[in-house]
C-alpha cells in the first residue's frame, strides 16, 4: 500500500508541476514573455509540485511512525485484561507478532488461542479502514494542495523566492543530518560512559596500568580497568603505521607532483588511491598471513625472537593502508603551490631538487601537516587489521614486536558474545569509545585548521 501510494503521489507532483507550468506560461502570453512574470515558468511549475507533494508525504511519513504504536494499542485492547496482565514487554511483543501474522494471512506455526484470533480479526478491520483512510487523506492533501498553490499562481507571485526557500530548508536539512548523528552518537556513549563511571572511578580508569576485567553475573566491577595499556598498545600501532606511511606516501606525492609526467600520473595516483578501496578485513587477513610469518622469519634469521602477531605486524599493515590518504593529500597540496614560487627558485639558479626541499616543501608543509594528522586519526580508529594481526596482550610494554592491544580491539571485545549491557564488563566499551572519539576529534580539528590556514594562504 506505502508503495502505491508514493508512486501515485510522485504521479500527482509530475502532473503539479506541469499544471503551474502551464498556467504560468498562459500568463505569459501568445508570445511566452516570460518578463512580464516575477519569476521564471519553471519556478511555478516547481511551486505548485511543491505545495502538493510536502504536506502528502510529511502526513504519509507521520502516519506510518504512529501507525506502528497504534497497531500495538489497538491489539492489547482485544486481548483479555487478564492475559496481558501476566506478560513482560518482550511476551507483549510476542503476542503482537502472533496477532499480526494471523491477521494478515500468514499465520502462526502452532494453534492460536480464541482470543488471538478474535483479535486478529478485528485486526484485520481496523487496518483496511486504516489503510483507505490513510490512501484518502493523503490524496487529498495532495489534491487540495495543487489547487490552492494553482490559485496563487499569477504574473506578481515571488515563485522564485518561495522555491529557492523551500531548496534552502531541505540543504539545511540534508547537512544537519550528520551534525545530529554525530550528537547522537556523543550523547549515547557519554549517557553510558557515565553509568559505567558509577561503577569504577575515572582516575582508576584513565590513570590505571592494568586491563584484566573480571566478568561476573553479580554487576559489580571485578578486576581492572585501567586505559593505559590500551591506549599506549593504540599509540605503539599508530605510531608504526605513520613511520611507514608518512616517509613513502611523501616520496610518492613528490614524484607525483614535480617529476612523473601527466601520462604517468594520469594512471599511477588513481592506482595507488585503490588501495583505499581496499576493506581493511582484507589488509587484517594479509598482515596474518604474509606480513607476520615474513618479520619472524627474518627475526629466526638474526636471532631475534619476533611474534607473527605483534604491534609491528598490525602497524606494517596498517601503514601500507594510510598510504593513499598522505599521498593523495600531499599530492593535491603540493600541487597548489603557487608556480610562481618555483619559477622564481629556478630563476635564481636552484636546481628542481633544491627548489622542492627549500621552497615547494616550505611553502606547502602547514597543508602537508594537516593530512598527516588526518592519516594519524584513520589509524588511531583502525579496528579489523589489530583485531587479526596485533595479538591482542592488553600489558604495558614498549616492545613493538610483541602482542599488544589497543582500545579498538577491546571495544570488539567487550561488545562480542553473551553479555550483559547493564554491566561494567560491557559498559566499559562505551567509555572507550568516547575516549577514541575525544582524540579523533582533536586531531580532526587540528587537521582542518591548518589546511583552512593553508587554503586561506595559496587558493
């Protein structure tokens, strides 16, 4: 039915907008003079779609969020006091499904008690006078909308105006999605991050040198929760991802940026920017496979005990993945550079290496810093290559080639398995991720406002 009906009402704003454009050009004379009309024919046609399309499906989109608990309320009041009164929430829930897949046809896999199909049936009544009175109102909303927007149509009507204000509001709409979802997403953690701070203190868990919580059916916090380990095995990983990634994606921005020719580039940096692509399960798969059996057979080799799974080995792997964000940043900053700058180095008598190390670096280097920092924060929230190839050993250590563990990890961890979300063992994870988020926002922000600088300064 919500099918049928959003394509008869797309059917209906087609029909708008050729009506508004219509009348719009019938004012407009034998001619079209459209100068004699405030605004453009397009702009009415596109006023009347818009009048007849809004109010339908925001009343469409209305009725079907309330439907759901109308539904609910409907069925509980057909069934007996007595039998709802003896369920928990998720026995009503149970009980809803059951009346609802009677009334619909499908039925149940066992034999339905007298009451449930007494009220599957008055279901079944409820919901096809529901199903046209939803079809009748939204039609002719839809209907009385076109009509009233036709009878404003005239050669003095600001069309333009009230269209450009109408796209205005839905850009504004569309870019508060991901700033709601983001508070959304900070809200959540924080409201759970603080009930898990009811249980251990945050000087014992942003201070603490050991991870070994205690898993428990009683609710309390047993054993250890202390960051540290965690965030240093994240810092250990990052910080061997950005030794790999930054020295090789600078090397191929440069070459890409002053000495490879177009036909070179035109295919070698969309090559690179592949690995991107890549889903980081596959990286956590090779680094298991090739990248950690490699480094312990070359510690076999010097006799150096190195484990196949390590911070180096997830590290390694995750430098190769960063690889296209320094390059392709670095690239695009480098390239930006006013030419100007190097034609004036060369014209003093600077070679084309002098000039990229004392002029074009220099000039580019706030930019170039901005994408390290966003490289650093890709690999501080990296989870799939750690989760295979780290070890995951929550000690404090400053050994590279040993396990280690980082905060990504034992968010998988703690949130896997049969686990109780009112406790601390699973509770901990959103304080940890608050914690991730905290970090990567700072570094975001530092990111973006040494390239804001940087643009402000070359664009």
């Amino acid at each position: 039915m919500n099918l049928l009906l959003v394509g008869i009402l797309l059917a209906l704003i087609a029909i708008a907008y050729q009506i508004g454009l219509r009348k719009s050009r019938n004012l407009a004379g034998d001619g079209n003079n459209s100068a004699i009309l405030h605004s453009r024919p397009g702009y009415y046609g596109s006023l009347v779609a818009l009048w007849c399309g809004i109010p339908a499906f925001f009343i469409l989109i209305v009725w079907n969020l309330v439907e759901p608990s109308v539904l609910q309320h409907f069925i509980l009041q057909n069934v007996p006091a007595s039998v709802v009164g003896g369920l928990d929430e998720a026995g009503v829930d149970v009980l809803v499904d059951r009346v609802q897949a009677i009334a619909s046809g499908f039925g149940v896999t066992d034999i339905p008690a007298a009451y449930e199909v007494a009220a599957a049936e008055q279901l079944a009544g409820f919901e096809r006078i529901a199903s046209f009175a939803k079809f009748a109102i939204v039609i002719c909303v839809a209907i009385l909308g076109l009509i009233w927007a036709r009878k404003k149509v005239s050669q003095q009507y600001r069309a333009r105006n009230q269209v450009e204000k109408s796209i205005n509001v839905a850009l504004i709409l569309c870019s508060s999605v991901a700033i709601l979802t983001t508070v959304g997403i900070v809200m959540s953690m924080f409201s759970e991050a603080l009930r898990f701070f009811q249980f251990v203190s945050p000087a014992s868990f942003f201070f603490g040198t050991e991870w070994n919580p205690g898993f428990s059916t009683s609710g309390n916090a047993e054993g250890s929760y202390g960051l540290l380990p965690l965030l240093w095995g994240t810092l250990m990983v990052s910080g061997i991802a950005l030794l790999v990634a930054v020295p090789l994606g600078l090397m191929i921005a440069i070459y890409l940026a002053e000495y490879a020719s177009p036909r070179f580039r035109s295919w070698a940096k969309p090559t690179i920017e592949v690995l991107a692509g890549i889903p980081t399960i596959v990286y956590g798969v090779f680094a298991i496979m090739v990248i950690g059996p490699f480094f312990k057979s070359i510690g076999d080799a010097i006799g150096l005990e190195v484990n196949a799974t390590s911070a180096l080995t997830a590290g390694f792997a995750m430098g190769i993945m960063i690889i296209p964000f320094v390059s392709s940043l670095s690239d695009d900053i480098i390239t930006q550079v006013p030419r100007s700058l190097r034609d004036g180095s060369l014209g003093l008598g600077a070679t084309k290496s002098e000039t990229i190390r004392r002029v074009v670096l220099p000039a580019a280097l706030p930019g170039i810093t901005g994408a390290f920092l966003l490289a650093v924060s890709r690999a501080v929230g990296e989870t799939m290559i750690v989760v295979l190839a780290a070890g995951n050993s929550p000690l404090l250590h400053a050994n590279p080639l040993e396990a280690v563990s980082t905060v990504t990890v034992t968010i998988v961890k703690q949130l896997t398995g049969d686990t109780d979300f009112a406790s601390p063992q699973a509770l901990v994870a959103f304080a940890l991720g608050l914690t991730l988020f905290v970090i990567t926002l700072c570094l975001n922000i530092i990111a973006l406002y040494i390239v804001r600088k940087y643009r402000e300064q070359y664009e």
